[in-house]
C-alpha cells in the first residue's frame, strides 16, 4: 500500500514536530483515513468514491501526511498521475468535475504558519522522491478555508501559491433566516412571475429526487438538453460520454438516499422542463449544472426558476450557505453572489517541470494585470479569458 514514507528533520521548522508522507495507489485503501476530518463537498467519500471508479485512465496518488511523534494523520491529499505531452504531471483528483479542490484535514490539527508551510514543503520533498520521477505538481481550484467558514480549518497547500491566483472562483450567497427577505430582495428577477407562468402548465411541479431511479430519469433528461444548448452554442459538450455519465449516476447512486446528491427538476404533463445537480455537505449546498429546454420555455426562464426552487426547499431544511459554482455568469449575482478566490500552485518537481511551472506563474501573475494580459492574449492570436 505504501510506497515511501518521508521524515522531516524535527528542527527543519521550528516549533513544527516532524512529518511524515506516505502515498497510497487505491483509494479504498484510503478513505477510512479521517473519516471524520474537515473537508469539501468535493472530498466526500461519495464523490472521490465514483469519481476513482469512472475515471480510470489515470493512476491513484493519494498522499497521507502525519504526525511522526504522534502517528496521528493530519491529511489526506486525494490526487492522481497522468502524462501530458511526456510530462508526468499530478494533480487532484478532478479533471474538470470539482468545483475546488483541498485536502481532507484532521480535526484536531494544528495548523499556524510554521505547520501549514511545513505541510506543503513535505508534500513536495515526498513526491520528487518518489521513484516515478514526477516532473509536475499542479494543485488547481483551492479554498483558502476547509470545512466551512466557522469552525473550519485553513488550507495548507495554499501556502505553496498566492491567494486568489486561480482565474475561477466561487460564488457564495447567504441567504440568511428568513429566505422570503432574500426572495424579495431579488426584485430583478421576477421569480413570482415566472412561478406563475410555469404554474399555467398542465400539472405543473417542482421536485428533488427521493429515489436513484427517479435521480437517474432526470439526469438523463440533463444530458440530451445539456447537449442540444451546447450544439447550439457551437461548444463541445464532455459531460454525456461514458466516463462522465457513469461518474454522475454513481454519486446519485451513492448519495440521492442522505441528501448529499440533490438532483431536481421542473416537472409538467409535457415532461421535464429544467433540471438541476448540486451536492450538499454540512451547511452549504454547490450547484454544479443546469439545463433547460432552450427556447420552448424561455419566458418564464426555466433554469433559473429550477435553481431558486431548490435553494428555497434546502433553506427549509436548514441550508444557508449556497455555491452557484464557478463561472461567473449574470444570473449569479443577480441572486446575490459574492465572489470568493480560489487558488493555484504550480511547482516545478524536476527540471522537466520548470518551463510548465514557470507558465503557470505568468499566467497567474498577468491575472492581476488585466491590460497586460489583453495586449498578451492578442499577441498571441486569441482572445484573452
């Protein structure tokens, strides 16, 4: 199961007691390890469960850091190997599904700025030790806080890159207790209206799935409409082939029964009119797709309602803190998003690396230049993003 374990020299960091890195190539084999620890809805076991299982064309790389006077683990950093280009690259586990990304951190760690730095510095020693020879470590989409923003723990690796150097980011609405002070503040929005234009349709409804067969329909339905808008859109659409697909229906599989997979769905006697996949963990839920029927129904905006129906019946189960994802679409902050960074790491793990690392960085740093990232954009024949 283990393929090295790395000791840091006890005096390496002051008042930081040595760590030790072990990795581990199958997941099942690691996911028992902080079971209880802080974590993203994207760390979850249901997620990473399926995600391991769909995506099978890259190698498991899981690293377990610990205490080495303790024994005790602090985290779990659930990453993958793949080679791109001849550069063997590791990342998260992710390829584009994840909304962020972080390590699963024990409850108990203590994490000041001595451990925190002493945390990122064994990860990297570890895997440029390791025998594979790895050339990339590329850690995309990070929270600079696990678990929430109350009693949560600080991200680690983020130490390891600049906060909000990621060009993505959340985007985090808090509704409050009284979610009809929220819907009245989103006078723009016209939600009564468009209620009461889907409610002319014939038996008109809203629903989230209770059972896997129902989640399975209605992500089916997702898919084709999915589909046709990006057809329509002149864009690729990945989200339908077989790896995905199997990954989707395995997290509903898996977490449609406890309410962590919250799959809904706008619902008359034509059939599904919008539907929506978000995943709920703790106090927050993360919306992740939406689709429609494109212009058949457009008047009443379907995606949208779809979307504020189900923020308003998981705020009467108790939700407060709502994630419409990454992408900052209008719609976003017209429900009254505020926009939290996310950051990037990219460190160079042999001189194959360097020029990729070194890529990364002037990307990162050209962010906080929008001008200069324009002038370079049209420089090289593209539009900038």
């Amino acid at each position: 199961m283990t393929c090295l374990s790395v000791e840091q020299p006890d005096d390496l960091v002051s008042r930081t007691p040595g760590i030790a890195v072990d990795f581990v190539r199958d997941w099942r084999q690691a996911e028992s390890r902080l079971s209880a620890g802080h974590r993203t809805a994207f760390q979850h076991g249901y997620w990473l469960g399926a995600w391991y299982e769909a995506f099978g064309d890259v190698t498991p790389l899981i690293a377990v850091i610990s205490d080495v006077a303790t024994g005790k683990d602090i985290a779990v950093v659930p990453m993958n190997s793949h080679v791109r280009r001849g550069i063997r690259i590791v990342e998260f586990a992710d390829l584009g599904v994840s909304d962020n990304n972080a390590p699963i951190m024990a409850p108990d760690a203590a994490l000041d700025a001595a451990a925190t730095d002493a945390i990122g510095k064994a990860l990297v020693d570890s895997l440029r030790a390791l025998p594979d020879r790895f050339d990339l470590l590329r850690l995309k989409k990070m929270p600079a806080q696990i678990g929430g923003h109350v009693g949560g723990k600080p991200n680690p690796l983020v130490s390891l890159g600049r906060i909000g150097s990621c060009s993505l980011n959340r985007n985090l609405v808090l509704t409050g207790d009284d979610y009809a002070d929220y819907r009245a503040s989103l006078k723009r929005l016209q939600l009564p209206r468009c209620w009461r234009v889907f409610s002319r349709l014939g038996n008109a409804r809203f629903e989230i799935a209770t059972d896997v067969e129902r989640a399975r329909e209605i992500l089916d339905v997702m898919d084709v409409q999915q589909d046709e808008r990006m057809r329509q859109l002149g864009s690729p659409f990945v989200l339908n082939d077989d790896a995905h697909a199997r990954f989707y229906r395995e997290v509903a599989r898996r977490g449609v029964a406890d309410g962590y997979a919250v799959i809904s769905a706008l619902v008359c006697d034509k059939g599904i009119v919008a539907t929506t996949l978000g995943v709920r963990y703790g106090a927050t839920y993360v919306l992740l797709r939406i689709s429609h029927t494109g212009k058949t129904w457009a008047n009443f905006s379907p995606g949208l309602l779809a979307t504020e129906c189900t923020m308003a019946a998981l705020h009467a189960q108790g939700l407060r803190r709502f994630d419409l994802s990454i992408g900052n679409q209008d719609y976003k902050r017209r429900l009254g998003a505020e926009q939290m960074p996310l950051t990037d790491v990219s460190v160079a793990l042999s001189w194959r690396g360097m020029p990729y690392a070194w890529r990364d960085h002037a990307a990162q740093e050209l962010r906080r230049h929008p001008t200069l990232a324009a002038i370079a954009a049209r420089a090289m024949g593209r539009s900038a993003r």
